[in-house]
C-alpha cells in the first residue's frame, strides 16, 4: 500500500513538473508593415497567421513545432526574429485558467416541462428565481427596472468562457453573432464542443443569466432579457497570453461588457494574473472600448474559499480595471467557496449549503438547470444588471459604473463578520465588497449622473531599506501623504509591495488609511509553501473609496511562520479625483499623473535647473535628462528606465535594473534571481530554479523517472480498476474502486 502510494504520488509530481514548464505551438509577435507584410513573414518561416490581437500586434502558429513541449522552438524564433519588420516575438506558453463553479461531473436533474403562471411572466421556472422575485429587500431588485421599461435593451454582452450554445430556444432571439468567436477552433461560430459528461456547459449557463428571453414559455428569464448576447470559446483548448488578449479585445466597440467567470487555479498557493498582451487588452479596453467611455469588464472573484485561498493573489479580480464580484447564499450568508479580499467591489446571489437554493439558467441540449454554482454564477447576474444600466444612460463610463455600484450597493441581510463603517460612512466587507447589487436604484441613479472627473494617480514611494519581520511578530511601517496633486477623493488603492519569505502562505498584510479604515490585502494561505515571496505585487484595495488620501497610511505584516520575512519595497498607487464625483468642476489644465514621494524616500540627486517649472515641479525636461517624480535627471533610478518620452518609467517587477518594460528587458536582477540570456534576451530567474533552466539533461531525468514510476503502479496497483457511477449520484460519473486481492496495495 505505502509503495503504491508513494509511486503515484511520485507520478503525479513528475505529471504537474513537465505540465509546469509547457510551451505551445504559438507566437505573439509584432511585426510592422501591415497585414499582407506579416503574412508574406510568416508564411516564409512556416508559421500561419491565426488573427491580429492589437494593430500590427499578431497571433501566429507553427504546423512543426509539438502543440506542447518542454523545450521552446528557438530555431523557428531565431527565424522570425531576424526578420528587420519584426520587432517583438514570443513564443506563447500555455496558462493554467479554471472556470469559477464547482463541476460534480453528474448529470443535472433537468425540467424542459412548460406550463403557463397566472399574471406576470410564464416562463416555468421564474417562479424559482428567488434571487430576482422574493422581494423585501432579499432580491437585487431587477423588477422594478423592468416596470420602468428597463430590459438591457441595447446593451451587448459577450460570455467569454468554453463556448455558447447559440441555438437554443431561451437565447437564439439575443443571440448576436458579432459579439461572438470561436478563439479554440478560429472560425465564428461559437458552439461548445460536446461530451458525455458535459465539461462545455459553463458558457451557455452564464449566457443565460444575462439574457434568457423572456415570456416565451421556456425555462428561465434573464436579468437583462432584452440585451445582446455572445460567446467567445476560449476555454476548451490551451490557454495562453495572446489568446486572452484577443478574447478581451474582441470587437470592443460593438461588444459593452464582458463577462469571465473563470481565473488562475484557485487553490490556495497561486499568484498570478494577465501576462503583458492581456495587461494592453484591457488597458486599451478602458481608454478606447465603446468609444472612448471604456470597456467594461466583469470578473468572478474566484472559488478558492474551502482552500484558504484569496482573490488579491488573482492578477484579473484585484485590477482596477475589473469589477469584481462576489457571492452570497439565499440565506445571506458567506459561501463556503468565497474567498474574501480587499478588491472585491459588490455581490450577487449564488449557490451555498445543500439546503439553498442555487441559480437557474440555461444548459446544453437545449435545456435547463436549476443547479448553476460558485461565483460563476455570480459574474453574469453582474453583468446583466450592468447591462440594465447602461439602457439608463449609455455614456457612462468604465469608472462611472463601478462610482454607481458603490453607491447603490445594499449591505442589508448579508451576514459577514467583518462589516465596518469608512471614512466616508460606507459599510463594507472582505466577503461581500459595497453589498448586494441593486438593479432598479444603479438604472434610476444613472439616468441622472454626471459624468465624474478624470481619474488622476499618485505614486508614493516608502524608503522600507530590508525591513526584517522576525518568526511569529508583527512589523508596522508608516508612510506620510502630504500631498497627492490631483488625487483628493479616492477610488482604487494598491499598495505594489515585494517582501521575501521561507513561507509565503505565512504572511498577512494589513493597510490602515489615514482615516482608521483597516483593510486585509492578503490573509494567510495554509497552502502556499512557495519561497517566491512578492515582487512589486498590487494589492489591491477598494474599501477607502471617497476618503482623503492625506495622513499616515499604516502597512502591519503579521509572519506566522517559524522563520525569518524581509520586507524590501513599499509603494503606494492613488487612484482618484480632483473633485467629489457627485460635483461638476470645470478642471484645471495639469498633468493627470503626478508623481510624489514622501519624506521618507531616499534622496537622489536631480538638477532641477534642466527643466521647466511650473511652482515647484517640472512640466519638461532638457534634452538628455529624464523625467522622474516631478525632477530633471541623467540617469533614472533603479526599477526605472527612460522610455522614449523621456520619462522614467517601471522596469517589469522582476528586474532589479532594466532597458524597456518587459520581463526579457532586465539589467540587473534582485538579489534572489540571476541573469539569464535566452534568444538575445535577458531574464531574471530565481535562484531555486536556475539550475534547472541550465540542467540540459532534466527533462530526460523527469521522463526516465515518470516511466519508472509508471512501471511501479503497474506492479503494485494491479487491483485498482475504474467502474462507472450510476446517474444522479453526489460525487461524480467515476470513481476508482480498490478491488483487492491479497496485500498488493
């Protein structure tokens, strides 16, 4: 028994190790000249031309290079890249993206049973849909934007997710083809790709949500019934960088809101978030989608609740850019798979206990499901209010929207025990942001707002000097704003920190606003062993909204484990306004960023009489110096490089010293990492790994000991055979039954 176990486990590791380290078959690259240029390119070196992911930025694939491999295809790279068009490629690896409910793999109890309800709507399970009809304040109250007129009419909506049944008879009347594609077999047609046990019904579950129609006598109704609805399939195949970016700047000024309901692996131990051409899609989403008034992007907040796990480690949920949203049971309670954390801006309704009730929607076949789950579920309910929304008032911006969710959200009847009060007199929680999305009060509120003033960032900057945070104690360090130009209400506040630790899962980090408001941007994780510690990481924080960023913000890392954490950086990133955004001003004409640094940054040597000074600042620097916090200097401070506006901007937060803003730009590593060049490039890797990008041999190792270790199961594990579930049961189609015969496991 202890080999057979032993041996499998040795299997799975050996399984996760060579998965690890995957490159696939494709390449972002940027190529100048135009289409017909980048296709005469690539077609020369064998590649094909899959799409454009941004304007002369394409998605390209190469028919002799293995869909998966260990090593990278550094021949077809060199091909590529010496080409003179060419000014940027990378050969794409494949991400690890979990979709956000919680698979059983058992058919669901389907009802395609139809019959009439007396008054109202007749379709036969709104009667069921307690998170949209109970009323008394225990609904999101989406009723009385419908008495208003309010459908989401207008309003396009796009799913990305594993595909969309576009067909079926609750969504084929919404259904817009130009909000959809299909990014797994790169045609446009989105449907799921279909199995016995149904893997690809994610979509078409969270499409329905959005926009099931309504009064037809079928299934369920949607919150926004009246909107636009597509697909994009982008989940049922690898997941890389380049495929992400195209997902999210799909048709983005057709497409107003897109809805994910998926992440990176929530499991306790992960830090991750979108890779450099992800990053530009949504940047380039919020200052050009929809015309200049921003794209708006949705985000379930993520299921790692049962591990521990929290949503400031998820790259996507703790952006700015991103609504985040949460989940609550039908009783108001936290759900079991909640993870709770500081971005969290609002919340629907969910699943939770076997006792509540769960969400109705759309399922494949042309059917329903009353069994919808997670913060999967909660995303879409989002989105389709979002939806209703922008009906009211179709100029609202990407910022005026998450304003008004703030201010409409209900904290009633949601029960969380880390409800405080804000400095601006907010209730809000880890688990549940702002509260419970309010339909009718975001609709009737948005028809009368006034755009709020352009968002303005400050950067300040803590001199930290390798704060050491001894075994089981406490650290607080403090930071004093005194001014933030430009910044004077807050919206977003991201606190970027790098600290090492033997332990990273032993950390906790707490920021304190001037005003008293505490909020956790990370909570201990009782799965993450990793050594990585963080490395320039925005936490992310939306609990101080509409507070003064003026005063000592206060940062306390609690190190629970047995040994030594140092802290090495400290910045912190405001986001805000000139003036309150329920006022109207006419703005002075001043830069939209302005950098600061408080008293306790170390001093660097600028000569300010190269620059042009507006009181106490430059607006310009003289040819040959850089622009750095507002002074004139040579050379740019490390993490910084000067860029060809002659601005010293971030280095990417694995490089100590660098060139560009790329993870292949760096100079100089932190301490913990060495040098390494690749392809003409340079990167900083850790030193725990390094040996093994070096070690030529490890991949053989990894096979020959895979191959032994499967020999191994074969002879001990003869008894372990797979049998098939009978339908309907709790814990899945399979299950492994140990028939055993005499002690072999």
């Amino acid at each position: 028994m202890a080999a057979c176990t032993v041996s499998f486990l040795l299997w799975i590791v050996a399984l996760q190790w060579i998965s690890a380290q995957d490159y696939s078959s494709q390449w972002a690259a940027h190529i100048e000249g135009g289409l017909k240029t980048a296709k005469t390119i690539t077609e020369k070196h064998g590649f094909v031309l899959l799409g454009e992911i941004f304007p002369d930025y394409y998605h390209l694939e190469h028919s002799h290079v293995s869909k998966r491999s260990v090593n990278p295809g550094i021949e077809h790279h060199k091909k590529l890249t010496s080409e003179q068009n060419v000014k940027w490629a990378k050969q794409q690896k494949i991400l690890s993206r979990s979709k956000r409910d919680y698979l059983t793999y058992v058919r669901d109890s389907r009802d395609s049973k139809r019959f009439a309800i007396k008054g109202g709507l007749n379709d036969p399970k709104w009667p069921k849909m307690w998170y949209l009809n109970r009323g008394r304040d225990m609904d999101m109250n989406v009723q009385g934007a419908w008495e208003e007129g309010i459908t989401g009419k207008g309003s396009v909506v796009t799913i990305l997710d594993d595909g969309l049944e576009k067909d079926h008879p609750d969504l084929i009347k919404n259904y817009d083809p130009s909000a959809s594609y299909d990014m797994n077999n790169r045609d446009e047609d989105p449907m799921p790709r279909y199995d016995q046990m149904d893997t690809n019904r994610h979509g078409t579950r969270c499409a329905g949500e959005v926009a099931a129609t309504a009064n037809n006598s079928l299934c369920s109704v949607g919150v926004a019934f009246g909107a636009s609805i597509g697909g994009v399939r982008m989940l049922d195949g690898d997941v890389t960088d380049a495929v992400e970016a195209r997902s999210l700047s799909l048709n983005p000024q057709h497409i107003h809101i897109y809805s994910a309901s998926w992440g990176p692996d929530d499991d306790g131990k992960t830090v991750d978030g979108p890779g450099e051409l992800a990053t530009r899609a949504f940047l380039e989403g919020i200052s050009k989608g929809r015309g200049g008034k921003g794209s708006i992007f949705i985000w379930a907040s993520g299921n790692g609740g049962r591990e521990h796990d929290n949503c400031n480690c998820d790259g996507y949920t703790n952006a700015i850019w991103t609504l985040s949203i949460s989940s609550a049971t039908q009783n108001g309670h936290v759900p079991w798979y909640s993870e709770a954390c500081s971005s969290t801006l609002a919340t629907t309704y969910s699943s939770g206990s076997n006792y509540e009730s769960q969400i109705i929607t759309t399922d494949l076949h042309h059917e329903c499901t009353s069994n919808h789950t997670g913060t999967s579920a909660s995303a879409p309910l989002a989105a389709g209010i979002v939806a209703l929304t922008l009906e009211a008032n179709n100029k609202l911006t990407w910022r005026d929207m998450q304003h008004i969710v703030v201010l409409t959200a209900r904290p009633t009847h949601l029960l969380a025990s880390d409800w405080i009060i804000n400095g601006v007199g907010r209730k809000v929680s880890h688990s549940f942001g702002y509260g419970l999305m309010d339909a009718t009060t975001m609709v009737r509120l948005a028809r009368k707002w006034k755009t709020v003033p352009p968002q303005h960032i400050c950067n300040v900057t803590a001199q930290v000097f390798e704060k050491p945070v001894p075994a089981r104690s406490t650290v607080t360090i403090n930071l004093l704003v005194k001014e933030c130009n430009s910044v004077n209400f807050l919206e977003h506040v991201q606190a970027k920190i790098s600290l090492t630790a033997s332990r990273r899962g032993d950390i906790k980090i707490e920021l304190t606003s001037p005003s008293g408001t505490k909020s956790t941007l990370l909570a201990p994780r009782t799965h993450d062993n990793s050594h990585a510690g963080f490395h320039v990481w925005p936490f992310m924080t939306v609990h101080m909204w509409g507070e003064r960023p003026f005063g000592t913000w206060q940062l306390t890392i609690h190190n629970e484990g047995k040994l030594l954490a140092t802290m090495t950086d400290w910045e912190m990133v405001f986001y805000g306004t000139i003036f309150p955004p329920e006022q109207t001003h006419v703005l002075p004409t001043t830069s939209l960023i302005q950098n600061r640094t408080s008293q306790e940054e170390p001093e660097i040597n600028f000569n300010s009489g190269e620059c042009r000074v507006t009181t106490t600042k430059c607006l310009e620097c003289a040819f040959g110096y850089n622009m750095y916090n507002g002074e004139c200097t040579v050379d740019c401070p490390v993490k910084t490089y000067a860029n060809n506006d002659g601005v010293c901007a971030d280095c990417h937060y694995s490089c100590y010293k660098c060139n560009g803003p790329n993870d292949y730009q760096c100079t100089t590593c932190w301490g913990d990492a060495d040098l390494t060049h690749a392809l003409g490039q340079t990167y900083c890797y850790s030193k725990n790994i390094k040996h093994l990008l070096d070690d030529k041999t490890w991949h053989m190792i990894a096979t020959v000991l895979l191959i032994i270790n499967i020999f191994v199961l074969l002879i001990f594990c003869k008894g372990g055979v797979w049998t098939r579930y009978q339908p309907g049961l709790d814990h899945g189609d399979y299950r492994l039954a140990n028939q055993i015969e005499g002690d072999d496991c």
